[in-house]
C-alpha cells in the first residue's frame, strides 16, 4: 500500500467513525445518503429520496393521513466515485449507471466539470462527499431537467 491509499484509506475510515451516518457528520437533513467502498480506490455513493404523492380524498384527516403514509415514490441514485492513482493531484472521477434521470446526469456533469476549473489537493474527501450532495440537489431543483 502506497502513501495515496494509506491517504485514501485514513480519510475513509476518518469519514465512515467519525458519525453514525453522512447526514450526522454533515448535520444536514436525513435524505438516506449511504457510502459503500468496493475497492480501494473506486466508492459507491447511494442518495436515496421519499417522495410523497398526497390524494386529497374525502375522508376525515386521519384516515387521509394514513392513507398517504403509504404512498411513497422512492428513488436511489447511484454515483460511483473512483480515485486515481495520482490523487490528490488530479481530482476523482463521478459517475452513474444506469442513468435514471437528465439531473442525475447532469449532476454528475456538474461535478466533474467544477474539478477540472478548480479541483485543489485540500479538497477532502469529505468535502467531495459534500460537493456531489450540492451537485445533486441544484440539479434536481433544475427546472429545464425535471422528469
């Protein structure tokens, strides 16, 4: 194990002790984010979003309440985020299969293009976690790429 992966690897176990959860250690809001290693160098990044789809039936509020509690959509989102072998000096690489969505393209676009303008030896791998959870949400909010 060379000095990058003994560096990859800390900053990894660094990550996953330091809270139970990414939204713990971001102290974001709960939306299901997972981070799961598959080798040493290549990471799979999992968003996973409940959308609520509400029917305003005639029923009194909380059988209309129970009702709704079970119409859920779910979707995950997986990323793939893989290191070179030149890191920190060259940024890591996003991206995803099977492509569920325009945005979700888009967000790993986004990514990918912000690190070859500016990507910087200091960018943790925390920060990057981070940087593709912002990705992801301005793309999802994009109106010219909604579903």
């Amino acid at each position: 194990m060379n000095f990058s992966d003994r560096q990859i690897e800390h900053r990894y176990l660094n990550f996953v002790e330091n809270a139970p959860c990414i939204e713990d250690y971001f102290q974001i809001p709960h939306s299901k984010y997972k981070l799961t290693k598959l080798t040493m160098r290549e990471y799979k990044f999992e968003i996973r979003k409940e959308n609520g789809i509400f029917v305003g039936l005639d029923l009194p509020t909380e059988l209309r309440v129970y009702v709704n509690s079970f119409l859920y959509e779910i979707k995950v989102v997986s990323y793939k985020l893989t290191i070179p072998n030149d890191y920190p000096f060259k940024p890591p690489v996003w991206s995803i299969a099977p492509i569920s969505s325009k945005h979700d393209e888009l967000a790993v676009f986004y990514q990918n293009q912000r690190y070859r303008v500016s990507w910087s030896p200091v960018i943790t791998f925390e920060k990057d976690i981070l940087n593709m959870i912002d990705a992801y949400e301005t793309c999802e909010t994009c109106d010219d790429f909604k579903n």
